[in-house]
C-alpha cells in the first residue's frame, strides 16, 4: 500500500506529546523552568500566553478551557518538589526535574486553565482531561499508554493521533477529522460526529466515530474502524482490518 500522508502527520501531532520526555530523561531539561509560588501541598505556577500542554508521566492533568490562566499543582510536598513546569514557546510543559523519576508518587494533580487550547500531547502512562475545545484547529496526540479525554469540541478541523496502547475519548462536532493509530491503540468517539474524515490504523488499533459524510480509510493490520450508518467510505486495507461504513464506494 503507498505511503500515506496521513501517518506523517500522525508523526507531527505525537511531536507535541514527546517535549516533556527530555525534563525527565534528556541531558537538558526543555523549556523555561517557572517556579513554584508555595511550598506545601499546593503550588501556582504564574505563566502566562501558552495554547499548548504537553505532559509525561502518570500524573493527572485537568484542564478548563475559558478562563484567565492557571496552572496549579496538589499533592504531597515531596512529590510536588519533583515536579518540573516549563514553558517552550507557546506550550506548557509538564515533567519531572532533571535525574528523576516519576517512581511510586501519591495523587499528584495537575490543574490548568486557559482562554484557548489549541494543542494537547501526553508522553506516558498519564491521564489528560480537557471539559471543552473552541476554535478553529485542534491537535491531540498520545505517545505511550495515556488517555486523552476531551469533553466537546466544537471545532472546524481536528487531528487525534495514539503511538503506543493509549485511548482517546471524545464528544463534540467537528467538520474536518483526521485520525491515526500506530500500534494497538484506540479512538473511542462515538459522540463525536464530524461532516468528514480521513481515518488511518497501522496495527491492530481501533476507531469509533460518527462521520456524516465522506470518509477515507487507510488499515494495515488488523485494526477495526466504525464510522457510523452516515458515512460513505473509501477504504483501502492490506490485512485483516475492517471498516465499518453507511456506505462503500
């Protein structure tokens, strides 16, 4: 099968989730380090102007879309001493300070708010909540076994990407949707409806969407997308994959 664009951007949405794997593993910590303002078991974090979060680990990280900025953290002071928040450009990142390790940490919770989301990534086990997105773009990827969750969108063009064992979940409405999965994966969105799709699994992940609207599917492996009894498809597959469709041209 030729070699489709859509995996390549797949490449590029995961770009945003693997940031933070260097404050934890590289030989330099990415970003601005921002200090803490607090020392017990809550701390502010005064940054401003970021449309990114990116994450690694396994903490939780919530984020409210709509308000003035805010970035906490809660936890025990000597998990929340571990912790690293840093800003590279537009995007925050969240991570552990340099030569440390997430290990055996205690209910860590990371809460964000923002006017604007325009990008989400986890590297890792963690778990990102996000209540809504606005706007025109949206961007989220997965690099490992984390799971995104994102309330409602109401945006015009949507990408989701999962490289590894991690889970999206979705609701909203979006017009153009563009989903890839490299591994075992999964986009569970059956409350996500988009007027078209471009829809491609390499591996053995899955997809669930409702697509009202053209649809083209890419599978190699033995992955399953279901697009819902509105949309029309155009699938190419090599393996045992199937997709499920209103129609197939």
């Amino acid at each position: 099968m030729p070699k489709s664009p859509l995996l390549t951007t797949l490449a590029g949405l995961l770009v945003l989730a693997m940031p933070t794997a260097a404050c934890s593993f590289g030989s330099e910590a990415k970003g601005q380090e921002v200090s803490p303002q607090g020392s017990g078991d809550a701390r502010s974090y005064a940054t401003r102007g970021f449309t990114a979060v990116s994450s690694n680990g396994s903490d939780p990280v919530d984020i409210r879309v709509g308000g003035d900025f805010s970035v906490r953290a809660e936890g025990a002071a000597s998990d929340l001493d571990q912790l690293r928040i840093a800003r590279d450009g537009d995007t925050l990142l969240i991570g552990m300070k340099k030569g440390l390790h997430w290990g055996n940490r205690r209910n860590v919770r990371i809460l964000v708010t923002l006017p604007r989301l325009a990008e989400a990534g986890i590297a890792g086990s963690g778990q990102m909540r996000i209540d809504r997105i606005d706007g025109a773009r949206f961007k989220g990827g997965i690099a490992g076994s984390g799971d995104l969750t994102i309330g409602a969108m109401r945006v015009e063009q949507a990408e989701l990407g999962v490289a590894g064992s991690g889970s999206v979940q979705a609701g909203g409405r979006v017009g153009a949707l563009k989903i890839g999965i490299a591994g075992s994966g999964d986009i569970r969105a059956k409350g996500l409806h988009a007027r078209q799709a471009e829809v491609e699994i390499a591996g053995s992940g899955r997809v669930a969407v409702q697509v009202d609207g053209p649809a083209k599917v890419s599978l190699s492996g033995s992955g399953d997308a279901d697009l819902g009894p509105n949309s029309v498809c155009t699938v190419r597959k090599a393996g045992s994959g199937s997709a499920r469709c209103g129609r197939t041209l």
